[in-house]
C-alpha cells in the first residue's frame, strides 16, 4: 500500500470520527442522549432481518447515485442534477409500465428500462452539451433543471397521467404487477432489482478502473488542456460521461417505482435520493471501488436514521454528518500541507539558531 | 391572454419583491466572484441566514434582532467559507455544494428539533411561544383594493447595489479586491495580501447573504419554511455570470429574473401553476444560453 493512500484513508477514518462526534455534540446541544441516538441507528439498521435487508436496499441505491456522480465528474462534468433525471426515468418507465399491461415482461422490461435510460441520458446530455459547446457552468443548469424536471413530472402525475382507479388519489396508473420486481425479504425494501444494480455497478466499477475509455475519462477529467494536446477528444468523452450518468440516474427511477409499495409513480417517491448519492461520491473523491465500500457504510447511517427519527432526533442529523465529514476530506489535502510546510520551516529554523550557538 | 393583468401595478411589486432576494444574494457572489472565488454555496448562506434571522426576530421579539442574528450567521459561514477555500485551498464547488446541503440539513434539524412540527416555524408550536416580528415597510397607497407595501430591504438592497459599484469602481480598496481576483502577483509586488483582500470579499458574501435570508424570512415571507431558498441563490450565481460581476448588470439580471417569476404567477389562470413555477428557472438557462451564444459572435467578430 503506498503511502498516499495510507494518508487518504487515515484522514478519512479521522473525519469520519469527527464528524460522528459533531453529530454527537449537536445531539447533546438539542436535548437528546447521544449514546441512545447511535444505538437507535445501529438497531434501526441491524435489528432484525427486515431492516438488514432495507439496508442493502439503500447501498445499492447510494452505490448507483454515488457511481453515476463518479462518472461524470472524472471525466471533467459535476452532474449536480441526477434528481431530475431519476424523477423523469420513473415517470417514463412507470408510464409505459402500465400501457404495456398484459405484455410478456421479458419483453415490457427492458422496454421499461429502455425508456428510463433514455429519458435520463437525454435530460443530462443538454447540460454536457451546454458545457462542453458554449462553456456554461453545468452546476447552476443541472441544479435549476432538477426544479424544472421534478415540476414537469408533479405536472404529469396529477394532471394528464392522473390514474382514474378508485380508492388512489396520487400517481400515474399502477404498473403491471408482472413487470414489477419481488420483495427479496418480506416487509423490507429489498427486491429483485438489487440485482440490476450489482450488475451495473460492476459494470461503471470496471469501466472507470479498468478499461481505456475509463483511463481517457479520467485524464480528461483531471487535465482537459492536456488530455486535449495528446490527442483525447476530451469534449466527446465529457459527453459520454454525462450520458452514462444519466442513464444511471433514469434506470435507478425505474427502480425505486417498480419497488415501491404504490407501484406507480408518485412525485413523493425520492427523497433527494441523489444527493445522498452524490456527498458519498465527494467523499470518496470519485473512486469507484472506494463508493461501493463506503455505500454501505452510509447505507447504515441513512436506514437507521428512520430508528432515530422515531426517536424523536430528526434524520436530518445523518445529512450534516455527511456534509461535515465532506468539509473535513475537502480540507485535508490543504491542512496536511500546511502542518508539513509548518514543520520544515521549523526546521529550518533551528538548525539555523543551532548554526548560530556554534 | 390578458396584457393588463401581467403588465400592472401588481405584478411590478412581485417583480421587485423577487428581484431584491436575488439582488442581495447575486452581490454577495459577486463579491467572491470579484475576489477570485465562485461561491456556489450562497443558497446555503441565504438558508441559513433566513433561519438564524426568524430566530433572533422571535427570540428578542424585535426585527432588528433577527437582521442582527442573520447577519452575524451570514458572516459566520462567510469566514469559513474563507478558510476552506483560501487557507486549506478546498476545493470551491465541492464547498459550495457541500453547503448548500448542510445549511439545509442544519436549519431543517434545529427547526425540527425546536418546534417538533415539520415543514416551517410557528412560535404557536414551541413551548415558549412569542411571535415574529417583520421588518418594517412603507406604504405606498392602495391599488386595486390591495395596499402596496414596499419592505424597507428594497431601498437598501438598491443603495448597496450603488455602493457595491463605487466600493469595487472608485476606490482604492475597490481597485486591490479586484486585483486579488485577477491579478494576485502584482496587488502582491505593491505590498498588498492578496489574501486578506479575498478573506474580505468572502465576508462581504457573507454579510449581504445575511441580509437576503433575513429579507426572505422576515420581508418576503413572514416565516422560515424548509428549503425556503428554493434555488434562488443558484439563480443568483447565474446572474453574477450574466452580468459579469459588475453590480449594475447582475442588478439588472436579477430583476429580469424577478419580472419573469412575478410574470409567470400571473399566468396562472392559463397555464397550470405548476408549470408556471419553473418559468424564472428556464428564463435563467436561456439566459445564460443567450449570453454564452452572444459572446461567441463578438469573439468571432472581433476574429
């Protein structure tokens, strides 16, 4: 293990603590017992074979989102609008779920995954192309077309697309109960399309680590002038990682609707599920492996901060870990040298007094 | 569609209204985008801000508090911004967004942790009740049965857009801000810290986001919701690119920005109010489309 690595993971175990004892501290400010909060989170993760399974449920969720951030942003493009995408992979895919109703699902399926790619990729190829033609910040367009998308399909949902079945008051018309994937554990969120998103995760995991295109990705991301001069067609790689986002985004949609309780769409069905996504990825400074892995670790906080929330402690403490352990990582590159410059000039400093006393 | 309706006395105060949430928050961005920095994180700093400012309006029972609390968060989370960006060189749009989503996180848990009611604040909810007091505002008559208030933010919002301009244009501290953005070297070789002068323009950032939560929280609304800024201070940043940082234009932008959404509440009898709600947030894309395809002719013009 070379020491570079020794010193990320280090600085990232120490923020990681740190910022657990901040949402500590905060707890102890709010009124609330910290070692109660923590153990109603690991209960709420681990306590029984429904919640175990829940959790698995969210790594994979975290695993996508993080993973589709990672895409982007190594090859030179912040994709801050993965929500928007997700919301119009699930409208579109939970559309034709139900107009495709009597259809063999081994056809209706990837039909439905056909359009959650599409409508996805589509929705995150214009901000590549604003980016990467007239230069305008991806940030800002990917942020307000979230709005804008998560508008048209609340639009969509409780107007055009309204169902008319009885008894139901929200959402498009519900998916054919054959296309629909089955609980893996009963009463838990887990459900056959843990399996797409193994699939898909190994799929980016492999592309960005081990391939050619992956390697130009990451030169283009890191350098653009200089993946420019030998010769990389850095435009056309940061588009492609765009599009690979946002069919990521779009298939994962698919996968909360066809998972859900409702069975249709319904514009409550993320709760800014993306972003969750997107602090792991920033996190782990968009290594793949390094998402996966920290999923999971992340996947815990967030399942059991439902526990939590029960208990009184809004779940939104888990959110400001999360951000804090990104202040921190942010940080340490800068704060590590500054310690070493500190050093060295300490240093200096006394062999020259020493130099002076002889 | 009905002109009188969109263009009338009331959708004039809407616009206005809107624009000077924009206004505030587009000055503190530029103030970093002057100094070399892109705060993207300004959302951030207006959330907070409108939290910290109902806190101290309801806590003191005085309005003049809450400006007092928001400002003093807005400079808070300026000079860490600083520190982040400047000192330990984090960075800036990983900051930026991170946050956006801490301050989020942060008002909507102590909002929550306070009231233990969600969505926003009513001091009817909290064990020790009280009321929010709104910044004071001048009436301007009546029109069409509803009086016009214009809230006491809006001048100064427009005085600060002027002192912003001669701070940045005539004087010399105007002249070094502007240097550490673009020329740090040279404001380095005449003796100046290029940065002190950035650790400045993110406090200025900090100040005037302050002053736009506590207008959103305590001028626009009367209350603090969660996620109030509802992207405004994304909009904000793009306006700071539209007008280049210069406070005239960003100005100007931002009040575009303000027409579009007052314009758009008052389609709503046409167009659902759904969809109408995303209009200031297309007007802004094509906006900065606009201009990127604008600048491209010029260049090849001048080629």
């Amino acid at each position: 293990m070379n020491s570079r690595r020794t010193r990320y993971l280090t600085s990232l175990a120490v923020s990681v603590t740190m910022a657990l004892l901040i949402g500590a501290l905060i707890m102890l400010i709010t009124g609330h017992d910290p070692l109660d909060g923590y153990g109603a989170l690991l209960a709420g993760a681990f306590g029984s074979k429904r919640v175990i399974g829940t959790t698995l449920y969210k790594t994979g969720q975290l695993a996508i989102t993080g993973l589709a951030t990672a895409v982007a942003s190594s090859s030179g493009i912040f994709n801050v609008g993965g929500e928007g995408q997700m919301y119009l992979g699930a409208l579109a895919s939970c559309y034709l779920g139900a107009r495709l109703t009597g259809l063999s699902p081994w056809l209706a399926i990837p039909l439905c995954l056909l359009a959650a790619i599409l409508s996805g990729a589509v929705y995150a190829w214009i901000p590549a192309v604003l980016k990467v033609k007239l230069k305008i910040n991806e940030v800002i367009t990917t942020i307000l077309m979230n709005t804008i998308a998560i508008a048209f399909c609340k639009f969509m949902a409780n107007g055009p697309l309204k169902t008319m079945e009885k008894g139901v008051n929200a959402g498009t018309d519900s998916i054919d109960k054959a296309f629909r994937f089955n609980k893996l554990i009963a009463g838990s969120s887990l459900t056959e399309s843990i399996f797409y998103v193994i699939v898909i995760s190994l799929l980016v995991w492999y592309l960005m680590s081990r391939t050619t295109a992956g390697y130009r990705m990451r030169m283009t991301g890191q350098n653009s002038r200089f993946a420019r001069y030998s010769g990389l067609k850095a435009d056309r790689l940061a588009i492609a990682g765009m599009l690979i986002s946002g069919a990521m985004c779009g298939m994962l949609g698919m996968f909360e609707c066809f998972s859900g309780p409702g069975g249709r769409f319904t514009v409550d069905f993320s709760k800014e599920f993306y972003f969750d996504g997107m602090l792991v990825a920033m996190i782990m400074q968009y290594k793949p492996l390094g998402i996966i892995l920290m999923s999971f670790f992340f996947g815990i906080l967030k399942v059991g901060a439902v526990k939590m929330q029960s208990q009184g402690i809004p779940s939104e403490l888990i959110l400001i870990v999360q951000s804090v352990i990104i202040f921190f990582m942010a940080a340490q590159e800068g704060f590590l040298t500054r310690i070493a410059q500190r050093k060295a000039s300490r240093a200096v400093a006394l062999t020259v007094r020493k130099d002076g006393d002889q | 569609m009905d002109w009188n309706t969109i263009f009338s006395v009331g959708t004039l105060m809407n616009t206005i209204n809107t624009a000077t949430i924009v206004i505030l928050a587009g000055l503190g961005c530029l103030m970093t985008a002057q100094t070399g920095m892109m705060n993207i994180g300004i959302d951030g700093m207006m959330t907070a801000g409108a939290f910290a400012a109902v806190m101290g309006s309801w806590l003191f029972d005085s309005w003049l508090m809450g400006l007092v609390f928001a400002v003093a968060t807005g400079l808070v989370f300026g000079l860490f911004y600083g520190v982040m960006v400047i000192r330990y060189k984090s960075d800036e749009f990983i900051i930026g967004v991170a946050f956006n989503i801490f301050a989020v996180a942060l008002t909507t848990f102590l909002l929550r942790s306070i009231t233990k009611a969600s969505g926003s604040f009513h001091p009817e909810d909290t064990a020790r009740g009280g009321s929010i007091s709104n910044l004071p505002y001048i009436s301007l008559g009546m029109s069409g049965g509803t009086p016009v208030n214009l809230s006491v933010m809006i001048p100064i919002a427009l005085a600060l857009v002027a002192i912003t301009y001669i701070l940045l244009y005539r004087t010399p501290l105007g002249f070094w801000l502007r240097a550490s953005g673009e020329h740090p070297e040279s404001l380095r070789s005449v003796g100046r810290s290029p940065d002190s002068m950035k650790y400045l323009g993110s406090l200025a950032c900090g100040f005037l986001c302050g002053l736009s939560g506590a207008y959103l929280s305590l001028g626009y609304m009367t209350t603090f919701t969660e996620n109030m800024s509802a992207s405004r201070g994304y909009v904000a940043v793009a306006c700071v690119i539209f007008g280049r940082s210069n406070p005239l234009f960003v100005c100007f932008a931002a009040i575009l920005f303000g027409f579009i959404e007052a314009a758009g509440q008052r389609m709503q009898g046409i167009v659902d109010p759904t969809l109408t709600q995303t209009f200031p947030y297309i007007g802004t894309i094509l906006m900065m489309v606009f201009l990127a395809v604008f600048n491209r002719m010029q260049k090849r013009k001048a080629a």
